[in-house]
C-alpha cells in the first residue's frame, strides 16, 4: 500500500498560470497518479525546488491519450496540440495517463 504524496512538481514555465488559477489540471502517469482527493499539496519548480503554492486535490481519473480532448486543453491554458506535444515530451509513448483535478489554496 502506496502512501499518498504530500508534493507535486511543476516545470517552472506553468508556475505564472497556476498561480492565476488559467491551469487547474495536471496529466501525469500512473506512479504520479497516487494523489488523494481532498488532500493538500506542497508544489514547488522542478528545476530548482522553489516552493511555490499548495493545490488541493479535486480528482484523479484515468485517461488515455488518445481520448485528450479540448476541454483537457482548456484547463490546461494550451491547444489540444500544444498539450500533446508536452504531453509526449515529458512521458514518451505513456497511453495511460491521468487527468489531476485541483484548485489554488490562497495563502
Ligand atoms: C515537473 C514534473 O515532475 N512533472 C511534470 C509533469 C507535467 N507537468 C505539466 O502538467 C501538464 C500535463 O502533463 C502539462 O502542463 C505539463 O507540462 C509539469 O509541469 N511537470
């Protein structure tokens, strides 16, 4: 049995639109996908473990993708292209991702 992370990482070029809540999901794989629901995060830069913000998780559900659609881009502040040209940069080939719901805990 996993424990669920108390921490998430996001590349620091996201960091401005999570913080304006434009960016209220995250799509990640399966060994990032072990977030529980109604919990609380420490989000810091990846690049330099900058902290940065807490998100409370709103829901993690499985999707494959290809189902990505424009609504996913939407909540992401991205194309539906933009997002599955980063989407295949950072997990290379991964169909099963999940969709991370989650909203700016305002300090
Ligand atoms: C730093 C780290 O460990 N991992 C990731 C993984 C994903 N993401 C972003 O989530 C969305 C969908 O994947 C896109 O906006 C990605 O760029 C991120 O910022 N950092």
């Amino acid at each position: 049995m996993q424990t669920a992370p108390t921490e998430m990482t996001f590349f620091e070029r996201f960091e401005a639109d999570i913080l304006a809540s434009k960016k209220t999901i995250t799509i990640r794989d399966e060994a990032e996908s072990h977030y529980k629901v109604g919990s609380v995060v420490d989000v810091s830069t990846y690049e330099d473990d900058r902290w940065f913000c807490q998100l409370k998780i709103l829901d993690v559900s499985p999707i494959q993708f290809s189902a990505l659609n424009d609504f996913h881009a939407e909540q992401e502040n991205m194309t539906l292209d933009e997002l599955k040209a980063v989407i295949h940069d950072i997990y290379p080939g991964i169909e099963q991702l999940y969709v991370v719901t989650y909203q700016l805990v305002e300090q």
